[in-house]
C-alpha cells in the first residue's frame, strides 16, 4: 500500500490550490504544474518528509498509527 501511494503521488499528484503551498512543494522538490494546479511529488521527497517528521532513521521501522502497526521500508 505504501509503494501505491508513493506512485500515485508521484505519476498523478495531487490537487494544490493555495499558491504559498505550491511555492513551498516546488521549493521542496515537486513538480508543480501552476495551470491545472496539479503537484506531483517524487518518491525520494515523500521518503524524506517520512524521514524527518516521523524522526525515522532509516531502514524498516514499526510505527504504531492509532491502533494499528505500521511497517515502513524506506
């Protein structure tokens, strides 16, 4: 599910309309497209952002999200 997401962030993108956030994604290293307001956002920056706000290491680490387990393999 993980890998899912990460290819669907980055082939399709999500819908952006505030234009600071555009500014600060585009910033950040995605791909932001000012007419359809569409920011696709690579793999390795989405890994990243998991990196330093789940403060994650690196390598696989358990999570626990509510009540459920979550195993991430960055």
């Amino acid at each position: 599910m993980h890998l899912a997401a990460l290819d669907v962030l980055e082939r399709v993108g999500v819908l952006v309309e505030d234009v600071g956030a555009m500014d600060i994604l585009a910033d950040g290293g995605c791909l932001v497209d000012r007419a359809t307001h569409m920011v696709r956002i690579p793999g390795s920056v989405a890994k990243e952002c998991l990196v330093s706000r789940l403060g994650l290491p690196g390598g696989g680490k358990k999570v626990i999200v509510g009540k459920d387990l979550l195993r991430i393999d960055l």
